[in-house]
C-alpha cells in the first residue's frame, strides 16, 4: 500500500451499530457528533447482519469480511458491533483501530480473547445489558469503566465524540475522562 493509500484508509471511520440497531440509529447520532471534530475524515455506517436480533453474534462476525475495510481504518462499534470489532482486530485484522462502547467481552459464541495495541473500550460495569460480561476489559484492552456511561449512548454522544477523538489524536485519556466529569459536575 502506498503513503497515499494508506493515508485515505487511515481517514476512514467504520461505525458499527449493535444487535437490533441500524445505521439510520445511534451510529448516525455519533457520526454527527463526530464529523465537525474530524474534517477529512470519511465515515461509514453499514448495516449488519445483527440488526436482526435473531442472528447470533458468530453469524454477524463471519459476515464482517464482505465490508471490506480498509488497512488501518478506524472501526467504532456500538454494544455488540464493538464486540465482533474487536473479536475481528484480534482473528484477521490487527492493523485495524477499535474503539468499542457498551461492548461485552463476549454473546453468544464470540468472545474477544487477547489484548490489542489498538483496541480502547469505554463502558460501564453497571450497564444493565452487558452488566457482567465487562470484567475482562481491562485485559483486553485500554479499557475506562465509566459510571455516567448508560446503554442508551445516545444521552452520551457528546462525550463519546469527545472520547473517540481524543483517542484518535492520541490525548491522554485518564486526563479527558477527569475533565468531561468535571464539565458534568459543575452544570
């Protein structure tokens, strides 16, 4: 791949929606968040397999392929488009970039295994939904359990954009995190 090529897959953002979701839901709401923080960048929001809430998290991955993502691309998922994210970064493609949010370290047959250079994951351990299955994080990844951080990331995107660009630019996280708990605190 040449610097150029390289350069347009490294500008490229991959938002992943979760099991039921769609690309017109929460992951429309974070790239428009996103997108004034990011100019050049080129995002895209597939639809996926787990939109149908019938279809096993093994079943999404094995289709993941077919979107045929670029080398070094940043990969966003939501819930469980964060797990099969991270679970494809660790199988075939560690040159991608995941940022998982609300994610579980595994559902159904998935389950991400092995800690990734260039894997963060933002969550909560009392997230109702994948309240017991975030315990392994911290082993698998850069990992911020964020008590504020609820499944709905909606009431969320402003921070999350906020996390997702700081971690694009390489910003120390411990120190975004304490500031945007700040911001909260004092409004």
């Amino acid at each position: 791949m040449c610097d150029d090529e390289l350069m347009a897959a490294s500008s490229q953002i991959y938002l992943l929606h979760g099991k039921g979701g769609r690309p017109t839901g929460s992951v429309l709401q974070l790239e428009e968040q996103l997108r004034p923080s990011l100019p050049g960048f080129e995002f895209h929001r597939p639809s996926l397999a787990h939109g149908d809430p019938e279809v096993l998290a093994e079943d999404s991955l094995a289709r993941l392929p077919e979107l045929q993502i670029p080398q070094s691309a940043f990969v966003v998922g939501v819930s469980l488009g964060g797990l099969v994210a991270a679970k494809l970064q660790e199988s075939s493609r560690p040159d991608l970039r995941v940022i998982c949010i609300s994610s579980p370290t595994w559902a159904d047959g998935v389950r991400v295994e092995r800690k990734m250079p260039n894997r963060v994951a933002f969550y909560s351990s009392h997230d109702d939904v994948i309240q017991g299955r975030t315990a392994d994080w911290p082993k698998l990844a850069e990992a911020y359990d964020l008590s504020w951080l609820t499944h709905d990331t909606d009431l969320h995107k402003d921070r999350l954009a906020k996390l997702i660009v700081a971690w694009i630019d390489g910003e120390n996280l411990a120190y975004v995190i304490k500031a945007l708990q700040i911001t909260r605190a004092a409004r």
